[in-house]
C-alpha cells in the first residue's frame, strides 16, 4: 500500500479542478445538439481510444487482482450516473450554479469519509471545509423558484460522486489508475450499449458534425479523472474534499467567457471565501508533510 503524500495529492486534485469544470463546459455546449446517450457514449468511448496506446506503451495488464470485480463495476456505474446527472443539470443551469449547488458534495464525503472509512478528520479541516461549504452557499443564486425541479440534479450529482470518490479511494491504492481508466472506459461503453439501442436518439446521424467537441469532452473527461484517481492514491478523501471547492472559481471564469454569466456581489464574496479555505487545506498540508519527513541520523 502506498504512503500517504497529501501535498502530491492536493496538486493533482488541483489538476483535477481545472480540467472538470471544462469538459462540464464542453458538455454544455453540446446539450442542445446532442442526446444524453450519445454523450455518455462518446465520452466513455473516447476514454477507452485515448488510454489504449498508453496501455500498449508500457505493456501494462488489465487484470485488475486484488480488488473484488463487483467493486469495480460499482465505480463505472456510480461514474456513468454522475457523468449523466451532471450533463443533464447543465442543461437547465448556468455552469458556475450547477457547481455550486453540487458542492455540497465534499461536505458530504468528509462526513462519509469519517464514518465510513474511518478516515481521521481534525477540527481545523472540518472548520475550514465548514468555511468553504459557507461561500458556496454564498455562490448560489436564488432561482430556484424559476428553474424548478431541474434544481435537483446537482443534488443528485453530489451524493452519487462522493460514494464514486470513495469507491475510487478504495481501488486506487492497489490497482494502476491507467488500467482502472481503462476497464472502467470499456466497462462503461458495455453498460452503455444496451442504453443506445433502447434509447431513442434522432441525432446519431449528426455526430459527425461535433466529432471534434465530443473528442474534446471526452479527453478532459479522461485526463480530468486520471488526475483524480491518482490523487486518491496518495491523499484521503477528506483531505482532498475541501480543495474541490476550488472548482467553483474556475467555473465562474470560463462560464462568463463562453456563456457570458457573471456572478454578482454576493456571488464573489463566495467565490473569495472558497479560495481562501483551499489556500488554507494546501499550505497547511504542505506544512504537516513537511514536519512528517523523519530527518537521516547524523
């Protein structure tokens, strides 16, 4: 089993955090052309293309010993109702409110995290967890009432993507986050087939013409997740929980880019406070990495 490193992991659930909010982007901008199916589809199809040589390349195999099978198919499953959620918000809410109202996800998973994996949660990390989940109330703006039910979505995303992360933190310690990536991409286009066929979809005809898009969905969505996965091998949840609010800012910026949305005040005193408690978790991190270091004997 590897040693924890919570600074390693912090940078790449930073990785992370950039990359996912622009492939939620990507899939926005998608939503109105192309199904759900063949969204989920493309992407988990387009995973199994891009990982494929890398496999071949370092000649690793996809026996995946040491972790039950069953486990595995749970976090392709939990991935694809995610993935699926989450494009199917999108296409009702701004990006940067979509974000917001689904993290509430790391407060979720550092409560699970606790009592579930028995995981040690400090009183510093809850109150600066506590003080991000607070800006990210600031960030939602009050339209629920105009958007109705659609609202619900992220909610949803939420609770599925804080058992997807630790199911992830389960199988990541063992098992080689390319070869996961890559049965979990042929797992997912397994269990997406039978959806295809049943699923009427109208738009399979003009795939072609977002070939470009839905590749480019598909390639945030992979490298964004290795990213994860990896992080997961060398942090805990709760540790990484808190910087995933960082999300939040990012969506923000590309959401007013590309779709012209803008937070106000409030949104931005939220915003503000998200970063300061994700500056917190990373330099206080590295700090207690740092004093871990046992020095040589002299």
């Amino acid at each position: 089993m590897s040693q924890d490193r919570p600074f390693l992991g912090i940078l790449l659930m930073l990785g992370f955090c950039l990359l996912a909010p622009m492939g939620d982007s990507v899939a926005k901008l998608l939503g109105g052309s192309v199904s759900l199916p063949v969204l989920l589809a493309a992407r988990f199809a387009f995973q199994v293309v891009l990982i494929l040589p890398l496999i071949w390349w370092l000649g690793l195999s996809l026996r995946l010993t040491g972790v039950p099978t069953a486990l595995i198919w749970l976090r392709t499953a939990l991935h694809i109702a995610g993935v699926g959620l989450m494009f199917t918000a999108l296409r009702y809410l701004p990006l940067a409110d979509a974000l917001a109202i689904v993290f509430v996800m790391p407060f979720i998973m550092l409560l699970l995290g606790h009592f579930i994996l028995n995981e040690v949660v400090g009183s510093q990390r809850l109150i600066a967890c506590g003080v991000g989940f607070g800006g990210t109330l600031l960030v939602i703006q009050p339209n629920f009432v105009e958007v109705g039910w659609p609202t619900l979505y992220p909610l949803a995303v939420a609770v599925v993507f804080a058992l997807f992360m630790l199911v992830t933190r389960q199988v990541a310690r063992s098992l080689d986050p390319l070869a996961l990536q890559m049965v979990s991409g042929l797992q997912g286009c397994v269990l997406l087939l039978p959806v295809l066929v049943i699923w009427p979809t109208t738009d399979l005809a003009n795939v072609a013409d977002y070939s470009g898009l839905l590749f480019l969905l598909g390639l945030l969505g992979t490298a964004g997740h290795l990213l994860m996965t990896w992080s997961l091998k060398f942090a805990p949840a709760s540790t990484l929980a808190p910087m995933q609010y960082l999300e939040i800012p990012i969506a923000t910026v590309i959401g007013w880019v590309i779709f012209r949305d803008l937070p106000n005040g409030l949104a931005a005193l939220g915003i503000a406070i998200t970063i300061g408690a994700g500056l917190y978790i990373i330099v206080r991190e590295r700090r207690l990495s740092r004093q871990s270091v046992v020095p040589p004997p002299s």
